[in-house]
C-alpha cells in the first residue's frame, strides 16, 4: 500500500517533465510571508500552453516572549489556467490547502468572519485544517529571469482543534472542536524566478 503514493508521484514527474521546458519552470517566494518571517517557497510547472502546476509550502515554528506562539505549517497546490501564455498575465486558479497549526497568547483584539481572534490571548489552540477555493491573480514579466506576481483567494476551510488553558502550561480544557471559515484563503505577493 504504502507504494502507491510513490508510484503516484514518480508519474505526476515524468507527467510535468513531458510538458515543461526550463523556461515553463519557476520557484517563487511570498513576499507577505517574508515579513511576517514565515519560511516559504513555492514552484511552478507549466503543464500545457495555457496551464500550470503551482504548488507552495510554509512553515512558521518561532516561540515568542511571554509564551506567545505563533506555530504552522501548510501546503497549498494549485491548478492555474492563464488567459494569455502560462507563468505571464493574467490567471484564475483553484487551490487546496492543509496544515497543522500551534498558537496562543496572541493578543488580535477582532473578529473577522466568524473567527474570534481575542480569544488567542488567554487560550492556546492546537488542530489541523484542510480546505479549497478559487483565486484570480496577475504576474508581470520583469525581465528574462524575473516576475512579480500578486494573487488573492477566497474559500472554504474547516479546522479541527483541542483548546488548552494557557500558552504555556500543558492542560486540556476542550478537544476535538471544529470550525468552518469562509473568506480569504490566499494572498500573495510573490518574487518569481523563471528558468
């Protein structure tokens, strides 16, 4: 069983390696997740004239002073249809998302759509989350090498969760909750190098 998965990924490679050129591959970063001092890159293969493969993952595991916590990881494939040529213009793309996430005694006084961001400050949350939604974005071509890319996304995503007492101490006060969110699912600001 476990070499499906494998063989599944052996032909997704020769699949793209039978479509691409060097010059439909590209490796970016999201400038938004740089700031916030998140890790993250991201590649993308054109797979026909006007598709391509996007597929970009994060990691944020810094502790803070005071016990703050701010922990994720996640992955974010995308299929891309382009109205001019693949990895230029204009695209609108359908993503999937899935990660883990760790955080806690962060104080975010707001709500934004149905999420109650204050309750970070006296309460860690521990869970996972799996979702998908549409994007639209553009990519300006800089030069032979160079893009900038910009993309929003909206859709859906449902996270289950444990709640603990406080950020630091280890004590379960509720598990197994689950939440759905509807909203913005992406953002972007990517610097693009195409090969």
């Amino acid at each position: 069983m476990k070499s499906k998965p494998i063989i599944a990924g052996l032909l997704l490679i020769v699949f793209l390696g039978l479509h691409t050129s060097a010059r439909d591959v590209a490796i970016k970063t999201n400038l938004l997740y740089d700031a916030t001092l998140t890790a993250n890159l991201g590649a993308e293969f054109a797979v026909a004239p006007r598709w391509s493969v996007d597929i970009s993952g994060n990691y944020n595991g810094w502790s803070f002073s005071d016990g703050k916590r701010w922990k994720h990881w996640f992955v974010q494939p995308e299929g891309r249809y382009w109205f001019c040529e693949a990895i230029g213009g204009h695209f609108a793309g359908f993503h999937l998302l899935g990660g883990q996430y760790n955080i806690g005694h962060v104080d975010l006084p707001f709500s934004f759509l149905g999420t109650h961001f204050s309750k970070l400050e006296h309460n860690r949350y521990q869970g996972w989350f799996a979702g998908a939604g549409i994007a639209y974005g553009y990519s300006w071509i800089l030069g032979r090498h160079w893009n900038i890319e910009a993309e929003i996304g909206i859709g859906w995503t449902h996270t289950r969760y444990d709640v603990f007492e406080c950020a630091g101490c280890g004590r379960k006060t509720e598990e197994g909750r689950h939440h759905n969110y509807v909203g913005p699912t992406k953002a972007a600001v990517n610097l693009v190098y195409v090969f």
